[in-house]
C-alpha cells in the first residue's frame, strides 16, 4: 500500500445550516438522560445569544476541527454567535491553519498498523489520517510569519492575528477560523501555544536567532488581556466543548479580576459538552456546579451534557442558528479594544 492509498477520503466539515435541529431539539426536552441536558444546554446557548450584554467565549479541545466540526465554528463566528476563543494549539494551528494553507485530513481506522504508518510519515488521530510532511510545511508556515515579525514578547492572540493576516493574503478563498477571526475582530487565545505545530515552528525560529533578538509567546499577556475583556463585558458566557486548560482558562478570569481588585460577575451562562468523568478530579470532567465553589461560574444558567462532541455540538450549534436570536448581536471587535490597551 502506498502513502497515497491512505488518503483518498478527505474529513468533509459538518454545516450547522443545512439542517434545523429545532424540531429535534423540542422532542428532546421532553424526553430523560442526555437528550433532555442536551436540550437545556441548546436553550442556555440560545438565550446567551438573545442577551444583549452578554459576551460569549468558546472553549475548544481535543480533535474537533480534525473530525469535521470546523465549519461549524467558522460559521458561529461570521454569524456573532461567538466574541472571544479560547483553544488547544492543535485546533487552532495544527488543524484550521493546516487546512487554510491547502492541507487536509482523511477518514482511516484506528484498527491499522501503526508502525506502518510511522515508517509513511502518516499521523494518526483516532481514525483520521495527517501527511507529516503536509505538518511540517505547516510548522516553518509558522517560523516564516514569526521571523517577519519585530522582536518582542506577543500574547497568542497577537500572534494569531499575524496568522490571520497571512492567511488573507496567502490563502484568502480557504475556509479558516483563524481568518475570519482576524476579519471580525474575534480574539483566539491559546493558553499553551507551544503545545502543537506553532511550538515547533517557534523553537526553530529561536534556534536560528541564538544570540539575536527574536519573538516569544508571553501566557501572562494572554491572561491580562482575557481579564480586561470580562472586566469590560457586563454578562459572560461560556460554551464549552471537551475540557482541559482552555475551559480552566476561560473560568479563571474572573477571580483574576478579583485578585486585580475589579469586582465583575461570575460567567451568568455556561454549558460543556464532555465525555470526561468528574471523580478523578479533572479539568475536563469538573462539574460547572464546583466551578461555582471557585466564583467562577453562577448557579441557575448551567449544564452539562455527557456527549461526544461531533455528536452534539452541531445539535446545539443549529437550534441557536435556526432560532436566530445571533441576528440580533453586532460585531464587538475585542481585538480592537485589545489594541488600544496596549
């Protein structure tokens, strides 16, 4: 078998608007078990959408853009469903930004040889399949638009803005989060930049500048600057999809706020979808309720639904589109208001 065998059938994104899962979605509620949380949380996203002073943060991880939930994010964030993202690296970079510079990722099996896929330069994620090479391009992508770049410490969302610009020059027709972002003004922080293919295109960038000036990614920037953003926003609310450092991320602003002496609200609305079990006391499984322990996430508007997220984030996704209360909301531009803080 050759390496191109292996990548005939590209991972096809799922679109949120070609079906309305209303109808779906009100036989749910009345129904027990996950179809009635899933119904819950569409409704805690809907009226997240009809509150006018609500600032809508979303919270990625795992392998979503890689299994076909890309579209549906791009469209959230053409649609102001969505103000500020907060994600894994692989997401963001090794996923989206992979397939704006042309790349793709192909339906596989997880029941293959691995060793015969390491020996192709084929990477695995479950059952989909990644050239390595394709990933490597990606990686010196990186290292380019750092090296164009004055020296300095940049935030992940700064950087990432320099990631959509290229984008709108190199590579304007694909369909990318990162470059619609950039377009709408919508901040992508990613709390652990080094952990995905931007980290190797940035060591290599510091490798080759030993004893130059070069550019670093500055987490404390990322964290200050989401602070600011919930000290300005009235109402919070968050959408969570799997768990991990982006959901902590997002929750832990506003006791930075405390700790900076703002007095802002916990996160009004919060809904997580996650597969994750809450006894081992981990990120992804820790329940909203114990998030209100921390004044993190308020009692009344939250709910988790124990699903796989291709599964019910295009569910939850289409009711609100379909609902079209994201007709009502303008476009709040964070990154502009990030730019004047600086």
């Amino acid at each position: 078998m050759e390496k191109e065998d292996l990548f005939h059938k590209e991972v096809r994104h799922i679109d949120m608007r070609a079906f309305n899962a209303i109808p779906l979605i009100e036989q749910y509620r009345h129904m027990a078990f996950q179809a009635k949380n899933l119904a819950s949380a569409a409704d805690i996203y809907d009226d997240m959408l009809g509150d006018e002073k609500c600032t809508i943060i979303l919270c990625l991880a795992g392998s979503l853009f890689s299994a076909g939930l890309k579209k549906i994010v791009y469209d959230m964030v053409e649609n102001n469903m969505v103000d500020i993202i907060v994600s894994t690296g692989a997401i963001i970079v090794d996923q989206d930004f992979f397939e704006a510079l042309g790349f793709r990722h192909y339906q596989g099996s997880h029941m293959i040889d691995d060793d015969m896929l390491m020996q192709k330069g084929i990477d695995r994620i479950y059952d989909t399949f990644i050239n390595e090479d394709e990933l490597r391009i990606c990686d010196m992508t990186v290292k380019e638009i750092a090296d164009s770049l004055s020296p300095g410490a940049y935030s992940s969302r700064e950087f990432i803005v320099h990631m959509g610009a290229y984008l709108d020059v190199k590579h304007g027709k694909d369909i990318s989060v990162v470059n619609a972002a950039y377009r709408k003004g919508v901040p992508i922080f990613v709390p652990a930049f080094s952990d995905c293919s931007a980290g190797f295109g940035l060591i290599y960038h510091q490798w080759k500048k030993q004893g130059k000036e070069k550019i670093a990614i500055d987490t404390v920037k990322d964290f200050l600057e989401l602070t600011r953003i919930k000290i300005e926003s009235a109402d919070t609310g968050l959408v969570i999809v799997g768990g991990g450092v982006p959901k902590n991320f997002a929750q832990d602003v506003t006791v930075a706020a405390d700790v900076l002496g703002e007095k802002v609200s916990m996160h009004k609305y919060a809904i997580q979808i996650t597969v994750a079990d809450e006894r081992d006391g981990g990120l992804s499984g820790s329940t909203l309720k114990e998030a209100h322990s921390w004044g993190k996430v308020d009692k009344g508007c939250e709910q988790i639904v124990f699903s796989e997220a291709t599964i019910a984030f295009p569910l939850i996704a289409s009711y609100a589109f379909h609902r079209e209360n994201w007709k009502k909301r303008i476009t709040k531009n964070f990154n502009a208001f990030l730019g004047k803080k600086e």
